[in-house]
C-alpha cells in the first residue's frame, strides 16, 4: 500500500487543507501483508472523522491500511474540523469542500474511479452524520454508506454540543427539516424516483448517541431504505470503530472483476 499525506489548496474553503490517502499496491513479496490491485481506477471509500479528530486519525487508532490491503480500494481520509459536514454558518464551506471539490481533486490526483458502484463513503460519530449526508444527498453518486456510531439527529447535536451546532447550522428552527437533517434527507429520497444507496448502521449499546441511533433506524425501516443495522454491547470508542471498521469493509459491495 502506498501512504500519501496530501496538502492542497481548496478552492471551497479558501484555504488550504489536508487529506490522508491510502492507495492499493500490488505486492508479491511483502511480508505479513496480503494485497490487491485491480485492473482499473480504483474502487474508493471516503472515510470521515468524528468532532475532535483530523484526517490523520483513522491511521492512529486503526489498522485501516492493513485492513484494505487485500479489498484492493483506495481510502480518502480528508480534514473538516468541527464542522459537522455543513457549509458553516459561521465558518467555511465544508458540505461544498467534502461533497463536490474533495472527489474532483481527488481524482485529479490520483487514478480514483468516478463510477457509482466504485464509491463509498463511511465515519464515526460526527463523520457517521456526515457519511448518510453525503449518500443521501447523492444517491447517484455512491454505491453504499456506513455509519459508525453516527450523530444521526442534529436536534439532539443543539443540546450536548450548542457552541458547534450554532457555528456549523444556526439556530435549531433553521437546522431540522433542512438539507442538514438526515430525517429530512431520508424522507426526501425515499419520495423520490432514485435508488438509494445501500446503508450500514450500527451503535454500541451504551453509547450516548444509541437512542438517536434508534430514531434513524426506524425511520429509515419505515421509509423502506435499504438499511442493515447492527448494535452489541459498546461505547463511543476506538475499540469499538476499529472492530466496526473491519465489519464495515466486510460488508461493501466491491465489485470483483
């Protein structure tokens, strides 16, 4: 596997900014590490963090290099701070930045497949909002999106996080019901004549955010979305995302040829 740490100008932001990059590497001779490369651009799986993380992250409390070696996809890991995937109300653009620029500039970089049934988006917490945010928005653009222990319900973000929820969407009338809410957005696709992209949600069972995950779940059940759910005993940790993470990457659709 091939490790890129990426600094880049973002036009979106007006800044510049950060992303992490793991690309596939045939390998016939590297010890201990099983990969795969497969003979085209490669499948791609953008992969958010949470509120007090960086692109640096899922590196540092994983084995996520190891563990897509031998799926043969390429991982994005970009930067957004505590944005909460929005363009800010008081702030930068990051919903522009992550679900337009980040993919084009990417793939201007790097030989990255632009095809629906290569592409796939996941994270933690705040990255798990900003996952289903991402894929429902753009159902014609992903194949599947995963959830990890996700900030599903932005009401319950304006009362155990105020100071972000403002920053990032404003009051809490202009928030829920808006193309920030994943109810919203949810409900939105399934009125609609487009394929929604497969779904994984799953939350530990002690988790803070287990009863708003609960709310999306059923939601989502009623809503007749293609939503596999997972819950076991767990907390809002590492230990708990970096077995996720492996069950995720069990999970994706990934074409073999």
């Amino acid at each position: 596997m091939a490790l890129i740490n990426c600094d880049f100008y973002s036009e979106a932001l007006g800044l510049s900014t950060s992303m992490t990059v793991i690309l596939p590497q045939q390998s016939y001779s590297q010890i201990g590490m099983e990969s795969k490369v497969f003979d085209r651009k490669h499948p791609t799986l953008y992969l958010l963090h949470g509120l007090s993380d960086d692109h640096t992250i899922w590196l540092r409390r994983t084995s996520i290099e190891r563990y897509v070696a031998a799926l043969g996809i390429a991982v994005v890991m970009p930067a957004v701070h505590r944005s909460f995937y929005a363009d800010m109300k008081s702030g930068y653009n990051y919903w522009t930045f992550v679900s337009e620029e980040l993919p084009t500039i990417a793939r201007s970089f790097f030989p990255l497949s632009d095809l629906k049934e290569d592409n796939f988006v996941a994270g933690l917490s705040m990255g798990g909002y900003g996952a289903f945010k991402v894929a429902l928005s753009h159902p014609d653009r992903y194949q599947a999106a995963a959830s990890l222990s996700g900030s599903m319900d932005i009401a319950s973000v304006a009362d155990r996080f105020p100071d972000d929820f403002a920053r990032a969407f404003g009051t809490r009338e202009e928030a829920v019901g808006s193309r920030n809410d994943l109810f919203q957005l949810a409900s939105d696709l399934s009125a609609s004549s487009k394929q929604a992209p497969q779904l994984y949600q799953c939350c530990g069972t002690e988790d803070f955010l287990y009863d708003a995950n609960l709310n999306f779940r059923d939601h989502a059940q009623q809503l007749g979305l293609p939503l596999t759910y997972e819950e076991e005993p767990g907390n809002h940790d590492w230990g708990y995302w970096d077995t996720k993470i492996q069950r995720v990457l069990e999970w994706l659709p990934l074409r073999q040829e």
